[in-house]
C-alpha cells in the first residue's frame, strides 16, 4: 500500500503543479453599446439620423428640385418639412425611396404585358397579330 499512496501523491503533485502553471482568465462587464459596435448594431437615434440624412440627400438632386419647382413648392420648404418629420415618417419615406421603380421599369412591364396578352389571344384565336403563332381553332 506504501507504494500505491506514493504514486497516488505523485499524481497529485504533478496535477497541482500543472495546474499553478496555467493563466487565470480576466473577465470584465462589457457594455452594451461595445457589443452593439462590435456587431454592426446601430441605435435607432444614429438609424432615424441616417435615414433623414438619406431623405435630404435625395432633396439635394438637380431633377428632384425642378420636380419641386414644377410644382411649386421650394427646396428649403421641403427640407423644412423633413426636419418637422417623426422618426417613423422618416424611415417611411426613406424606404419608399429606396424601393419606388424606375419610371423605365413600368413601361417595360406594360410592353412585356401587352406582348404577352396579344402572344396568348393569337394562340386562342382570337386575334392574329403575329404571324409565327397558330391558332387552336
């Protein structure tokens, strides 16, 4: 038994002294806002200031402001109605400037809807536009 407690101190030893070897970890509170930075979060005030910058910038284009004109209505008046604009209105306008079509992407769509409604009349007999269809009657 002698030998066996010696070999069993003999293990203690060598895992306490691998033990004292290794690093203690550090820990510290970390704030939200860090986390929020590190994840690409961005608050709502910094969100709501991009998107009316967004807005204003969009005032800005030479087009945008003869539009305005056009209609009567100043670049200054406008920028002061975006200003007097909540946070949610805002983000609003922002996407709907960002997702509105092109005016070249409706007229696209029409030809491609007439073209298809005049394909489809020729094929049911109907009418006969284009000469490379032929007629279910």
């Amino acid at each position: 038994m002698n030998r066996k407690n010696r070999l069993i101190a003999m293990c203690v030893a060598a895992s306490l002294s691998y033990a004292g070897a290794l690093q203690s970890a550090q820990a510290a509170l970390i704030g939200t806002e860090q986390v929020a930075a590190a994840q690409g979060v961005v608050s709502a005030d910094a969100q709501a200031a991009q998107q009316r910058a967004h807005v204003l910038s969009f005032l800005d284009r030479a087009d945008v402001a003869a539009g305005l004109a056009e209609r009567g209505v100043s670049v200054d008046a406008a920028r002061a109605r975006v200003n007097s604009l909540t946070d949610a209105e805002v983000a609003q306008l922002a996407h709907t400037i960002d997702t509105a079509p092109a005016g070249a992407d409706s007229i696209l769509g029409v030809l491609v809807f007439i073209f298809v409604l005049l394909l489809v009349t020729d094929i049911l007999g109907l009418t006969k536009v284009f000469p490379f269809t032929r007629s279910v009657r």
